[in-house]
C-alpha cells in the first residue's frame, strides 16, 4: 500500500483517520467503537480526541455513561481536506 504510506509522511495515520472516519460515519459514535476502527488503544483514542476538543474539532455530547462524538463545523472542514489528501495519494 504505497499510497498509504506516502500518506503517512505527510500526516500522523490515526489522528487523521480518527477525523475521516468521523466525517464518513452515519451512525452515532464514540471513543469505544472509534478505537475499534482504526485499530488503536482506547485510551490512545481518548488522548487526541481530548487535543481535537481543544482545537475546537470535536464535540463530545454525553449520553448517559456515553460519550458521544461529533464534528465542529471546523473539524469537518479539516476532516474533508485531510480526506481528499488520503484519495489523492
């Protein structure tokens, strides 16, 4: 997968598909089923959701003991950019 590793030159892998797999998903998210995909620790997840929260990224919107994951206006934005890189590599 050359491609994928040109990709990776340019942008650290999980914090940038952690944004293109919030950006693609249609169902309601969190942290949990978010590791799960791009196949990293939860805690890991956890950390850089908090850095993309902070950045104004990301919203987490509590439901119950959940959380759940959004973009901001300006994480989709990012998140499309980042996408379009991904296809274009």
């Amino acid at each position: 997968m050359v491609n994928g590793k040109v990709f990776n030159v340019f942008f650290r892998e999980k914090p940038a598909m952690m944004l293109v797999n919030l950006k693609n998903t249609k169902d309601e998210i969190y942290a949990s089923n978010l590791a799960k995909q791009i196949d990293c620790t939860y805690s890991h997840v956890v950390k850089i959701l908090q850095e993309m929260e902070k950045a104004g990224l990301i919203n987490f919107e509590k439901q119950g003991r959940l959380k759940l994951l959004t973009l901001t206006k300006k994480g989709q934005e990012v998140a499309e950019h980042i996408d379009s890189i991904r296809v274009s590599l």
